[in-house]
C-alpha cells in the first residue's frame, strides 16, 4: 500500500471518496436505527483493509466485519481499536484468547467453538463476546436448527458463570443476489424461528442480523438491527442481472491501470503467447501489456479480456501469461508507457470489473479481490 507514485507497470486506484459516497447510500437504503457493519475481510475484497476500514467508519459504519481472527488482530494492531469488530470463520486452535484481549465480538457456530472460546475466557480472565451463527439454509458455517438449543443452552450457561456475553444471533443468505428465490422466504422464516428460540431462552442480543450486500439493497424485511454489506460498498453489483452500480446509487472504487511495456509492428501470420491460440490475421501492431495471471489477471479471460488502450477497446490476443499479456493494436501507433486501463468505474468508457467477470465466467467479486500484492494500491481522496 502506498502514496508515493508507483511504478508504471501498473496499480490499482483506491478512490476512499467514492468508498465514502458508497456508505452513505447503503446507510441511506436503512432505517437510521439500524446498524452498518462494512466488511473488510480478504484486504477488503482486495482494496486494502485498513484504509477501507477506516474510510467505512468515517463515513457511518458502526461495526466491521472480517472472516479470519487474524485479519480482525491486524485492525486492531494498525491501531483500529474502538470500532466493533465481529470474525466468523473460525478453526479449532484459532486464537481465541487473543480476540478477546482485543476485544473482538467472535462467532460461536458450534459446541467445539464454544468449548474453545470459554476456555480462552478462562485462561484470561475476562468474558469474550460472542455472537451465534444459525445455518437458515446455506449449508455452510453456522449451527443447524436440530442443534440449536443445545449451543443456545451451553452458551447461557457460559453468560451465567461470567465467561462469555453473548452479543448477537445472525446467519447467512444464500440466494439474496436473486430476488424471489424461494429460499430467501425460507431461511428468513428459519432465522426468526431460531430468533424467537434463542430469546425465549434467555439471550438478549445487542444485534440480530442476516443482511449481506444484496440483501441491503433489496431485502429491507431482512435488514433487522445491522446490516453488513461488502462487495457493495466497493461500488460493484452484487446482483447485476437485478441492477447496475450505477441503478443503485454506488460507484466503483479501484481502478486497475496498467500500462504498454513496448509495442513492436509483426507481419500477418505471427503466432502470439502460449499455444498459439492467437495468429494476427495480417500485418499489425501488438502492445505488451506487463500484468499476468501472478498480478490477478483471470487466465480464464484470455482471448476475451478487455483493456481501453489509446481511445479505443482491445482485446487480450491469446493466452494470459503470468506476468504479462499481450492486446493487437490493430496497426495503431500507440506510445511504450501508454496507459492501459483495465477496469474502472466506466467514465472514459473504460471496461468495467463486471466487463472482466464476464469475459472470465466469474462474478465482479472475484476480479477485484483477486488483484494480487505486487500491483500497488495507490489511494486518492483520502
């Protein structure tokens, strides 16, 4: 991460103002009683997790989330230390005692969890805060229904003999991306359901939640006391068959620029990387692009992968290698150290994440998380 300029081969522009601009709408799109957590975990989808955590908070989020214990532990040592901070993927011999020295609110999905966590408050003597994960019907972390009253019934045992608080009750959609799936209905009837159980039963949650980022922008039955948006608030569409960025009120916060490592004029019939799978069809101009596979550059979206050099769209011609790839400039005269602009927000008519998503087969998720470390994060507005 850095603020100094970066080399030219290539970087990723965090735009913090428009992450800023981004909170709000999703704080707007929710009752004001009701609680923004900002997700941050994977570096913040690959936008740096402590600017992005921090913006989020100057902006209204209330809490933070993360999915490992560690990347929660890096917050709080790069000084992030009054915000809530709730971390849900959990291994046995994870560090629990040291989530509750930094007092992390920490999800609690089954009875090892628990076993560990309250040995954890033993050992240090201080009650940890925990939250319940029910598994409503993803199928993925979280405690069945079945199992339900037994980790309810252990967890207030824990709260009665001061080694635990139990701060939240929460789950997990699965289909919230595709409005009127039958399994939205369902795992919001389980989740009150196991709601209704866990309070009659004595727990007074500060926040029950269910609510990721499409959820927030179309499920304000499932919003409940917190919602927890992530891809959103980095201004991608976590429904894009449902909306655009730009249909709900967000704007795209990295830019993915790199630029033209050397441009070379071949005759027609010249095989171009790996495999061959590209021959120029006549004489033409190839632009060397210095970014791979190694930088996050799906190998999926070769052949298809767009890039705006000069005024114009190009194409990735043939495979994606892993450090660079190569555009055919179609006889252009384009410049070595000319801008070449992977994705951005779409202003000058560059591609867009989304755009890389579907040249690869994947979701815009993936495209900017998996933007690797050797391409600097170069923040503006900050």
């Amino acid at each position: 991460m850095t603020e100094t300029p970066p080399p030219r081969r290539a970087r990723a522009e965090i735009d913090l103002g428009a992450l800023r601009a981004n909170v709000r709408t999703l704080r707007a799109r929710v009752a004001p009683r009701v609680q923004l957590m900002a997700v941050v975990k994977a570096d913040a989808y690959g936008h740096g997790a402590v600017r992005c955590a921090r913006a989020a908070l100057e902006a209204g989020a209330e809490w933070l989330g993360t999915a490992t214990p560690h990347e929660a532990l890096a917050l709080r040592a790069a000084g992030i230390t009054d915000a809530r901070i709730l971390c849900w993927l959990w291994t046995p011999g994870d560090p629990w005692a040291d989530g509750i020295e930094a007092g992390l609110d920490m999800a609690v999905s089954g009875m090892w969890a628990l076993r560990e966590v309250v040995q954890a408050a033993r050992e240090t003597g201080r009650p940890a805060r925990i939250q319940l994960k029910a598994d409503t019907g993803l199928g993925r972390n979280g405690c069945q229904p079945a199992d339900w009253p037994e980790l309810v019934g252990e967890a207030l045992k824990a709260q009665k003999d001061g080694l635990v608080t139990v701060t939240g009750l929460w789950s997990h959609f699965a289909c919230a991306d595709e409005p009127g799936h039958p399994s939205i209905a369902s795992q919001l009837d389980v989740f009150r359901s196991m709601l209704d159980y866990a309070e009659k039963a004595g727990v007074e949650p500060e926040v029950r939640h269910i609510a990721n980022s499409p959820a927030t922008l179309t499920l304000p039955e499932a919003h409940f006391d917190l919602v927890r948006p992530g891809i959103a608030m980095y201004g991608v569409s976590p429904s894009p068959e449902v909306g655009t960025s730009a249909d709900f009120g967000l704007r795209p916060v990295m830019s993915l620029i790199g630029s033209v490592a050397l441009v070379k004029q071949v005759p027609g019939g010249h095989g171009v990387s790996y495999g061959h799978h590209y021959v120029t069809p006549s004489e033409t101009t190839l632009g060397l692009i210095p970014l791979g596979y190694a930088d996050g550059i799906p190998r999926h979206a070769s052949g298809r992968g767009p890039v705006l050099v000069g005024d114009r769209i190009r194409r990735v011609a043939g495979r994606v290698a892993m450090d660079q790839f190569v555009v055919d400039l179609g006889g252009d005269a384009v410049e070595s150290g000319a801008e070449a602009l992977l994705f951005g927000p779409g202003d000058r008519g560059e591609p867009t994440a989304e755009d890389w998503a579907q040249a690869a087969d994947t979701i815009a998720y993936e495209i900017v998380t998996r933007i690797g470390a050797r391409v600097p994060r170069v923040y503006v507005n900050g």
